[in-house]
C-alpha cells in the first residue's frame, strides 16, 4: 500500500479524563539532577486562549511564591539573590503554563516544566549552550479554573521534588558541587548542527485505541521514506556504536499523533513533534554526560471532507505534515553545514 517514497512526505502519553495527569520525559536523565543546587525557579505564561484575566492576574507570582515554598520545605538548594559564586551557569527550573478555553486541540489546563542548564556537546566541547536536561509536563480539564491549575501545578513540583531526592539521597554531592570552569559564549541552536554528517532517526505514531495493522503499516512506511529523504539530501545516517559516537549520539525523532473525528483527545487531527538529540556534558560538571534536544519543531494537519460530507483523516494529510518536518530539520542542517 505505501510501495512509493515519492509521497513522502518518545515518548508521550494519550491523556483521558477530566483530573490532572502528569507525564515524564527522557527519563534517562536522572543522572543531570545529582549534585544540583543554586537553582533559580521561573513561572511564565505560554499559551492563552481567551481565559479569563480576573483570577489570573497575579497567578505566576501566586504559583511561583508556592513552588519556591515546596522546593525550600523538600531540601531543594535554590538560588538566592544574594549568592554571587556560580551564577555565570545557574541552572533555571521554568514551569510554562498555557491555559485554553478551545480544548479541541489542546487541553484546557497545561503546565510544562523544563530543567535548564549549561551544557557542552561531547562531540565539540568548543560549543556550549542553554539545554533542557529534564522535561514533564502535566494537563489537566475539563475546563480552567484556579483549582485545577493549582493541582497541575503542585504535581509538577511534587514530581520534580521526588525525582530530585531519588538523584541526591542524604550522602549525594550536593555539597560537594564541583566547581565550573569558565564559561564560555552560547552557541546558538543552528550552531549545534554545524560539523556533523549524519545522524539517528526514529519514527514512531502515538498508540491508542485507534492504532491498527493499517496505522502501524504507514508508520513502518514513514521510517523507510524518511531515512531514504535524508539520504538524498545527502545525510548519512548511523547505524553502529562507533559512529554514533563520533556524532555524539546525535538522533532525530519524529512523533506522530493522530486523533478521529468527534473524539475529545485534547489534540488536533495531526500533531508532529520533531526532536534533535545530542549527547551534552554539564558545563558545572564535566563527568556527567546526558541526552539532551538541542533542536525542536512542531507542525499540525487538519481534518478534510470526503465525498459523502463527513470530516476524515487522510494519509495525504498526515504525510504531508511529516514531508514539511523533514524538510525543515534538512533546511537547518545543511545550513549550519554551508551545504545546499
């Protein structure tokens, strides 16, 4: 069925029910957190779609005043304004909060939570950038209210807090931080991609109750058509251990989720988050070595009409989405390769 290339074009969790969920990423990660201290905490808004203003006014200011509490009460060593050594490279905890009240394709409540540090490619030491090293996030609905963000909120906190403690028991590091060396520019996004030739990819469809033999059919049909895409933009693609490597482990992944008609998944009818991974030593400390994105992007696709009138998801329209990805991460990494 999907014989021809030339219509080419982690991890998450389907969310159901009306109560706040958490979901956790890259949980290969853990390792980033020992020895962690200084750690300054930020609350910003992202998404907001026609919400109320009246009760969110001072809401960062509400959320961030109860982060810092549970963190400061569970022994998390947080920034203090006072504090002079180390700040060139001070981790940041930021917690985005988007709230919608069109939940057809986003949920109603969403707090995402991202560890940030400074951090230096493995392969390249001479770059060093600003990296999420620890991701989550939580939903919660079926609609916005104080309560629910409160309780979205605290669950990212308390799972930090967990995940946090399990990384640095009573005899961890924490006091004994090693010291950074100097910290160098920033490099930006594009400058991550400079001198590499080649990289992993993964493909993978979101499973659900709709997933059949048919869905894991195209999503086998995307991985070949991608890898085949990459090639001929003249991309090599690793395949062993040594020349994974050499890249640092650079890897490129693709995850797709498709909703039905007239099914409440807080999602739109095509969603693909496209995410660069390179391996990163922590500039605060060089022994720790973890997987970090480097590079992400995001596209969407709609439902279309068939011939008797009724909304449906067509491959066209899900290969369509996948193509402009692929087509967008080759851009950037020819780019920062001085290659057309």
């Amino acid at each position: 069925m999907y014989s021809s290339a030339g219509k080419f074009l982690a991890l998450a969790f389907l969310f159901l029910g009306l109560t706040a969920q958490l979901s956790a990423a890259q949980r290969d990660d853990e390792q980033s957190l020992q020895g962690l201290k200084n750690i300054e905490v930020v609350v910003k808004f992202g998404r907001m779609d026609g919400n109320p203003e009246k009760w969110h006014a001072n809401i960062l200011l509400t959320l961030e005043g109860r982060a810092k509490k549970k963190l400061a009460e569970a022994g998390v060593p947080l920034y203090q304004s006072t504090d002079e050594a180390g700040t060139a490279v001070r981790p940041r905890l930021i917690f985005i909060l988007s709230l919608n009240s069109v939940t057809t394709t986003a949920p109603p409540v969403r707090v995402a939570t991202q560890l940030f540090q400074r951090a230096r490619l493995s392969r390249d030491a001479a770059k060093e950038l600003e990296v999420p090293t620890w991701v989550m996030y939580g939903v919660g609905g079926p609609m916005v209210t104080p309560q629910m963000v409160f309780d979205v909120f605290d669950g990212q906190v308390d799972l930090f807090i967990k995940t946090y403690n399990a990384a640095n028991p009573a005899s961890s590091e924490v006091s004994r931080q090693t010291t950074p060396d100097a910290s160098a520019q920033l490099c930006d996004t594009a400058g991550t991609f400079a001198g590499l030739s080649s990289t992993r990819i993964y493909v993978s469809f979101r499973r659900d109750q709709f997933t059949d033999a048919r869905r894991v059919l195209l999503e086998k049909f995307v991985q070949e058509a991608a890898e085949t895409k990459l090639k001929e933009a003249g991309i090599k693609l690793t395949r062993y251990t040594n020349e994974e490597e050499k890249t640092g482990n650079a890897r490129l992944s693709l995850y797709v989720k498709l909703s039905e008609p007239n099914v409440h998944l807080w999602d739109p009818p095509v969603g693909v988050e496209s995410k660069f991974y390179q391996t990163v030593r922590l500039v605060r400390d060089p022994r720790k070595q973890t997987e970090a994105m480097t590079w992400e992007s995001y596209d969407t696709g709609q439902f279309v009409k068939n011939d008797s009138g009724k909304l449906t998801l067509t491959d066209e329209v899900i290969l369509d989405v996948i193509n402009r990805q692929i087509d967008e991460f080759i851009k950037v990494f020819k780019a920062a390769n001085n290659q057309r």
